[in-house]
C-alpha cells in the first residue's frame, strides 16, 4: 500500500485541517480538490481520522482511527457506498442522520466522495445541511475538480487542493510497489504526479495477468491435482511471486470486504469482479488465507524458491477453503 499520508502531511490542505483542528475552529465542510480520482477516498480517510481522532494530530492507532480505517465507525461514514455518485436515498440519509447526535465520538464525519458526480438533484438536497449544519457535524467532500458542483454549495464549504505530487515524495510513498521496478524514475516522470498515475503506468500487461490467474486460482482451484496444475502455470508465466501474493492479498481483502458488508473499501474492481463468484469461501477461509498470504512473504524473504513456495500457498489456500466448509 502507497503511504498515502507521507503525501498528505506536507499539502497545504492537511496543514490548514491540523490548524483548524488545534484550534479548536474546524470548518463544519471542506472541499478537498484532488486529481488523484482513483485514491481520493484513502486521503479522505486520513483526514476523516484527523479530525476524529483524540490526539494532537492523527494517530492511526486509537480505537476510532481503526475503527475509521475499517469503515466500522458509528459516527464516521462514507459515501456513495457502491454506485459511483451519491444517490438521493443517500443525501437523504446524510441529512437525518446530521440531526441525531454522535454515538460515541464528539463529532459525526459525513465523507462525500466523487462529489462532482452528484446530480443537481442531490446537490441542492444537500445545500441546507451545508447552510445551517447542526453543530458538531463535518462533512468532507472530495471532488477530482470543482467545475460540475454548483456555486451555491462551493460558497458554503472551505475549498483545499491537493495538487500533484513531487517526483522524490511520491518515489518513497511508493517504494513497497517500486521495488521492483528498474526505471522507477522513469515511470514517476511519465506520470501525473499522482499515485493513481504511477500505478495505472505501472499496471500494464503484467500485473492485468497476475490478477488473472488469481482469479483463477480462486475460482476454479478444487483438488490437490489442481493444486499442481496452477503451480506449474504460474512458473510458467513467469510472474514474480512477490507480485502475484500482493495480488492475492488485495483480492483476499477485497472479498473479506464484501463479506463484511463494506463494499465501498473494496480496493480494486476489476479483480473483485473476476473473484466474487468464488462464494465458498467463508469468512474463516478467508481470514486464513490472508494468513499464509503472510507467511508466504515471510518465506519468500527468507529465500523459499518460488516454485514450492506457491505450491504450499495454493495447498493452503485449498486446505483453507474445505476446513471452514465443515464447521
Ligand atoms: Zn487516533
């Protein structure tokens, strides 16, 4: 995972929350302009934990920044949940659920995201809330630009930007997905100084093959003879085996999630999209697959060769799946 708030901390935007923050003067709305469309929401996140959490600033281990970061948080929510703006059923939702007071924080947090994709309809539904806001309610929206909102909400919201990124900041906010990468400077100069940016370069043909056959494995692997069967298709294609257990980790917690119920921490679509028929794997399942998906970076930093390597992960992944079929 790109380390998202090494970024964050040095923007102007995060700067002026902390400010607020400390003294005790945080905007009841913010606008957060941010190019990166594809990670607008793990910036959101951050900031929601920044103004929740207890500490000074955030610090991404108390109780409510776990429960932020998990989107368990009864005061802290997220929208639009799984369509890609905001509905009216939501806005609706955001607007009674402002009136009833925190659970357990001071303050309820409303994260709005791809708020430039709401409809008019659900812009002016909002406008009111944003006008007289009840007190102790902070609603974040995050918008990749500012043009389709209309005046009337951006006159009643405090506007921050975070712009594209430096070359060197953005290299060592990346350094667990570059590692691997010969012409890392290469590809960040090719970018738009975004994460998004960085890694749609870097997700070309290769990684669209690892998440394939992780697909695969998932779905279609039922038998021990399988077992082998994708090992040697997995040797044979050549993919790093560090790429394709950071594949499956991302698929493994994207398929949790949804068995959670929290379909808008999903992380990556597209796999998702090829992996959520794989329904029986439970919840015990997948929680010990994500285990030996540890373990597995574990052995390959202690230099297990690769082809045994993946053959006890994909025997545990097996062994995974049928141990929680009979309980
Ligand atoms: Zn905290």
């Amino acid at each position: 995972m790109a380390d998202f708030y090494s970024l964050l901390k040095t923007t102007t935007a995060y700067k002026s929350i902390l400010k607020d923050k400390k003294a005790g003067k945080l905007s009841h709305a913010y606008l957060i302009i941010n190019p990166d469309k594809e990670f607008s929401l793990e910036y959101l996140k951050i900031i929601a934990k920044l103004i929740s959490c207890s500490s000074d600033s955030v610090c991404f281990n108390c109780r409510t920044c776990s429960l932020i970061e998990n989107g368990f948080h009864p005061d802290v929510k997220f929208y639009p949940r799984e369509k890609d703006a905001i509905s009216v059923e939501e806005v609706s939702e955001i607007i009674e659920s402002a009136y009833v007071k925190p659970y357990e924080s001071d303050k309820k947090v409303f994260v709005l995201d791809k708020a430039d994709t709401m409809s008019q309809v659900v812009q002016n539904k909002i406008l009111k809330t944003l006008e007289e806001p009840p007190e102790n309610v902070v609603i974040l929206l995050g918008a990749v630009s500012e043009y389709s909102l209309l005046s009337t909400v951006k006159s009643r919201v405090k506007k921050l930007s975070i712009s594209s990124f430096e070359k060197q900041a953005l290299k060592s906010a990346l350094k667990e997905e570059l590692f691997l990468e010969e012409d890392a400077d290469g590809l960040i100069s090719a970018s738009d100084g975004t994460v998004g940016g960085v890694l749609s370069l870097l997700s070309g043909e290769e990684i669209l093959n690892v998440k394939n056959l992780v697909a695969e494995v998932l779905t279609e692997m039922k038998s021990s003879k399988d077992v082998l069967f994708y090992t040697n298709k997995i040797k044979q294609s050549g993919v790093d085996e560090l790429k394709f257990i950071s594949v499956f980790k991302t698929a493994i917690s994207d398929l949790i999630s949804a068995n959670q119920n929290v379909p808008h921490l999903i992380k990556d679509k597209y796999l998702y999209g090829k992996t959520k028929f794989a329904s029986n794997f439970k919840l015990g399942s997948l929680i010990m697959v994500s285990e030996k998906l540890t373990e597995a970076e574990k052995r390959k930093k202690f230099n297990q060769s690769g082809q045994t390597l993946i053959e006890w992960l994909l025997f545990s992944v097996l062994e995974g799946k049928y141990k929680w079929q009979k309980l």
